[in-house]
C-alpha cells in the first residue's frame, strides 16, 4: 500500500511532517524509557492524543489540564467540549485557549450527520475552529453531499466505526467500501475497540485500508465480541504490540487518540495507565 | 550468576513458586495486551507490585483500594499504613483485612533501624505480620548482629539503597560489599531510581549481585545524578526495557514493587501510568 496523493495533500493540510512533530514534541507522547527519549519518538511515525470524549464528563478547562498531566500535546474535541452550534466567538476563545495551552487541537468528533443541514453546519464549524480533519459519522445517504463538502472546504472526513452494536459503520471495512469511489479525502478513524469487538483484528484492518487511514481512536476491550466493554489498555484482548509495530512498518503518521469509556467521573487513572502502556510498548519496540 | 541456597531458601519462605504465582494471578499486573493475557504474564518471572510509601497521604483502606485499582497483587508497607509499634491485635486486624482484598503482603519497609533494640523491634513485628522479609536499612555496624537476627528468625533483610545524598548504602554495590560475607538471609532491595541518581545502570546492578537480589523498587528518575527526581516511569532516564530484559534473562522471581515518590496528594494517575508502562514493556518484549 503505497500513500495516495490525498494522504499527501492531508498531510500538506496538517501543515508539518507527522514525523518531524514527533521529534520536536518535548516530553511528548512519545518520549520512551530509554536514556534518549527522543530517540524512543523519533521511532515511530506517529503521535499520541486525546479524544476529549474521554473527558466528557469534565469542563473544557480540565479537560486541557487532564490532557496536560498525561503529556499528550494534541486532541480531538468531542462537543461537550466545543458545542457544534457555538457562537464564532466562542469557537474562537476556546481554540485560543487550547492553543496557549501547548496542544494541538487537530480534529473535532465524533460528530454524527444526518442531514444536509448537519453536513453543512459540521463544515462550518470545522472551518471556524481549525481542525486539519472531521471526525465523522454520516448517513449512508448523505456519504456523497459529504464527499462534495469535503472538497469544497479541502477538509478531510475521517469516518468512525462503532461496532457489531450498531448498523451504521460497524467496521473499517463497511466504511472502506462506501467511501472507496468518493473523494480521496473521505477517510476512516479506526476505531481499535469496536473494530475488535466486531470480531476484526484492528492491525489487519490498518494495513488492508492503510490508504485511507487518517485518524485512530486507540482503546482495549475486555472480549472480541459485542459484549466487550472497554478496559485498561493492557488488561483487555488487543494485541497492542502487533498494533504498534504495524502502523510503524506502514509509516502512519496521524494520531492513536485515547478514548478511554471507563470512568467517565473519574477518568485520569485508566487514562495514564493507558498511555503509559502505549509508551512502554512503543519503547521496547524501539 | 547462579541462584544460591539462601535465595531457594526464600523462595521457600515466600511458600510458593513466582513463576506459578504470575501464571496464577488473574487480570494481573503481568497481564500484557496480547489476546492472551496469561501468556504475557508467563512469560515473565516476576511481579509488580506496589511500595506503600507511594500511598503515604493514605489511610490504609484506601491504600488497599488504589492498589487494587492498578490491578496489583502484592502489596509491601510502609509503617504509614502498619505502625512499627502497633499493637499484635491492630497488626493481626490489618493482615487479615490486606489478605481479605486479595492482596499478598509480602514485606515491610523500608525500616531504618539504628540500635540492637530497633532491630529487635523490626523482626518482632515482621514475625507479627507474617511479612516473607523486611526491607530495611541498619546502620553499617548493626550488621553482624542484623544477620544474626535474620538466621535466628529465618527472615531474609532486602538493604534498600538511598542514592547519592545519602552516606548510608547509596548504591547496591555499597550494600553487597557489606554483606557478602554475612549470612544468606541478608539480601538487596534494589531501589532502581536512587541507582541511577548515583550514576550507576541498575540493570548492571541487578546482574552483578543478583545472587543477593531479593526486592526492587521500581521507578524513574529525570536525570542520572544526585539532581534527579522521581517521575511517571517512562518519562525519565532509566533504560526499563534493558531492565525488564535483564530481569527476565536473569529469571528474577520477586517483585518489582512501584516506589513513585512524586504527587503525594494524588498519586493515582502518575502511578498508574508507570504500571501501564511497565506493562507495556513486559507485552511487548513477550
């Protein structure tokens, strides 16, 4: 699987070399356990994040010094952070805001479309924020007007799956097959745990639809099957490590944003034992 | 380096083979993130733990509960959460109720002891709790008669090494040149942070006196000096992945017993973020 030339131009879009950001994140998601922890970041292509639905349960303030603690330098806003019918001015303090706070704020999601109007107002309100990316759920219907809007805004759709629970996108696949002939920058966000949960290993999934891969939410789970809750990355059935070396053999250079359920009160524990996991294996495969 | 009598010998006070141990313990600690969980926890022969010093701000339940939460089963006190001077009734109250949460308290330290009655006390009250070894710091001179009192009591002594501030054992070697000649019982808890603040590899450590190697604190430290201070493992200096290899390649069958020294007043998220890591490292290098 060779980069597709809308891989090029999202990442000409994300405005720098994933690989480049990773080397200059200081302390970041990425800084190993070896005595150069930049040599640990500079291993892997890609970056670790925040999928603020996570954080649901907080304001957007903590939200910021959650994603802080755990030394992420980029998030994803779900709208309990950022409203989708908020105010331009709202919009814009509240970028500022993330911004002064050393993260990029690259993507908003997971937002569910299911009209045009919707369609429409997603676009406006990527565009007034910022985000390099949609993270998106649309109608089947309404996947063309979304690959119009897509090129219209130059804004890619990352579309999420979300499991054998529900019909709409249950898998990578179902969503690689509807968007296949559609725009280039109509993409997946892979979602790990409901990917697994449908019975599919999530790092044959990254390398069969690779060429359109634009955004991860990483998770574990506690079985393979629509029953399996999320857990802990580490105590539940993914196979992380193969995760892990498989994105960086194909050279992904988005983002593994955590989305951690669990907890919803009281998230930062699961969170940074999660991250810290991800971290360790990304050393020892370094 | 071969495993000497004494180290069978605690093993067989510690009343049960590690290895059956970690294959034994569900969801635990070793669990790593491969779709079987118990091959990752198999294929290490250690356990991690947790040092109660981490859980100083605490009362004891809920030092009981964070450790449970982390997915720990092995648990060493710190006199914070078990008063050297308690007496027999509130010691035999606190065992029962650790045993009653499922968690193996396996020891007790550190323990400074400074005259023959201090460490007349710490055996009396390690006996009491029915600890498998203290984790301790005699003064240098207290030695023979420390020995003396582990033979008598056939409880095995992890000396606990304190870095480069303090005169008192700061480095592993310091603790094993002072006791090769003592009896077997006397042994290191290698506290891997102080190690590296002394400039000193503690998986070289670990391999040079690994026949005495008994406990070790695990932890990460921001710099290999004296000005070092303890951090998020994997956020730090020291090589964890050399280290788990070397344990694991020198079949290292005790606890690595987390010592993060950092957020007293909310040690949650930073310690289970160096449990996560550790487990990250443990999977992927399975």
């Amino acid at each position: 699987m060779t980069m597709g030339s809308n891989r090029r131009q999202f990442l000409k879009v994300a405005g720098a070399s994933a690989v480049a950001c990773a080397t200059a994140s200081p302390s970041s998601a990425l800084a190993g356990g070896s005595p150069d922890p930049a040599a640990a970041a500079a291993a892997v292509p890609f970056t670790l994040g925040m999928a603020s639905y996570t954080l649901r349960a907080f304001p957007v303030d903590q939200a910021i010094e959650m994603t802080k603690r755990l030394g992420l330098t980029r998030i994803c806003f779900k709208d309990f952070h950022l409203k989708l019918d908020a105010a331009p001015e709202v919009i814009a303090e509240t970028v500022a805001k993330v911004k002064a706070a050393g993260l990029d704020l690259y993507a908003g999601g997971v937002i569910y479309m299911k009209s045009e109007a919707e369609v429409d107002r997603a676009f406006a309100y990527a565009k007034a924020a910022g985000f390099k990316m949609i993270i998106g759920v649309p109608t089947y219907e309404l996947l063309p007007y979304t690959s119009k809007k897509a090129q219209e805004y130059d804004i890619p759709v990352a579309i999420h799956n979300h499991g054998p629970d529900n019909p709409l996108f249950p898998t990578p696949q179902s969503a690689y097959e509807r968007i296949a002939s559609l725009d280039r920058r109509l993409g997946l966000c892979m979602d790990v745990g409901h990917t697994q949960r449908s019975g599919v290993d999530p790092s044959e999934s990254a390398e069969k639809y690779f060429d359109r891969l634009l955004d991860i939410h990483i998770k574990d789970t506690s079985a393979a099957t629509a029953q399996g809750k999320t857990v802990e990355i580490g105590r539940g059935v993914i196979d992380i490590p193969k995760l892990i070396r498989t994105l960086t053999r194909l050279g992904y250079k988005g983002t593994l944003a955590l989305e951690y359920e669990k907890d919803d009160k009281d998230p930062l524990p699961g969170s940074a034992e999660s991250i810290g996991y991800l971290r360790g294996v990304i050393a020892a495969l370094a």
